[in-house]
C-alpha cells in the first residue's frame, strides 16, 4: 500500500491547519488564515456554479457572491488589528476621523465584504491560503518557539 498525497491533503483540510499571517500591505494586521488548497477552492467553485439561460441558451456561471461567502468563512478564521483607518486603504469608505481607530470585528458579514470589495485583498488571501509554504513556514515557527520554551 503505496502513501496518497491527496488523502493527507484532504486530512490536513479537514483537521484544520491554520496561521496568523500579516497582510503585508498594512502594519499590524494579521489574518487567521485556514489553509484551504486548489482543491477545496475547485469544489467550493464548482458548487456555486448556476445555470442561466440567455436567449435560449444554457449557460454555467460562477455565482460571484456565493462563492465569495464560501471563501471567506473557509480560509479566514480571524484577524486583528483591522481599524477603520487601515479599511479605507482595501476599500473606499467614508468615516469621520473620531472613529478612524476603531477596531473592525471579524465577524461573517465583514469578512464577506472586505473580500467581495478589495481586489487586492482577494488576490492575497488566494495566493495565502492555497500556498502550503505560508503554513509550513508557520508550523516551523511554532516548533522553534516550542523548543526555545523549553531551555
């Protein structure tokens, strides 16, 4: 019996393998970050496809807002550091500077939002989340830490 990588793929997903991973773009803001694969993204893409006709013709799409909800509650599990201040640098907002501080929760509908409306957020979290190198790196830190706790 021969190892299958899928199927140690597939178990890692399942399980959940995850890291705090920092935006780049934005200091302090770090993202908890599902791995999710190509895989599970060719899945989650497949069952937000719909069939639309358009002058008597069968047509498949994607359904952008479907698949965008799916994406965001699989590969982020939280953040921090998300102020307002930092918002109105992934998407156009309008808010008056006493609530530039404020911090913005991670909750369902804002993950949803700030992935559906900052193409370059979007972009990142793809590349991240479907990179297995971002958690290998993690899993290594974690180790090292782990080692370093214990001299």
């Amino acid at each position: 019996m021969g190892v299958k990588i899928q199927e140690l793929i597939d178990i890692a997903v399942e399980k959940g393998v995850s890291a705090w991973i920092e935006y780049p773009p934005l200091d302090d803001f770090v993202i908890h970050v599902a791995f999710v694969g190509k895989e599970e993204m060719f899945r989650m893409t497949d069952a937000s496809r719909r069939t639309k006709w358009v002058k008597h013709t069968k047509t498949e799409e994607v359904d952008r807002p479907t698949l965008t909800r799916k994406w965001a509650t699989k590969a982020i599990l939280d953040w921090k550091g998300l102020t307002l201040r930092k918002l109105r640098e992934l998407i156009p907002i309008k808010v008056p500077k006493a609530e530039l501080d404020m911090e913005v929760p991670c909750d369902e509908d804002n993950r949803y939002t700030l992935l559906f409306n900052s193409t370059a957020f979007d972009v990142w979290l793809t590349e991240v989340s479907t990179t297995p190198e971002y958690f290998i790196e993690e899993t290594k830190r974690r180790k090292e830490s782990a080692e370093e706790l214990k001299k």
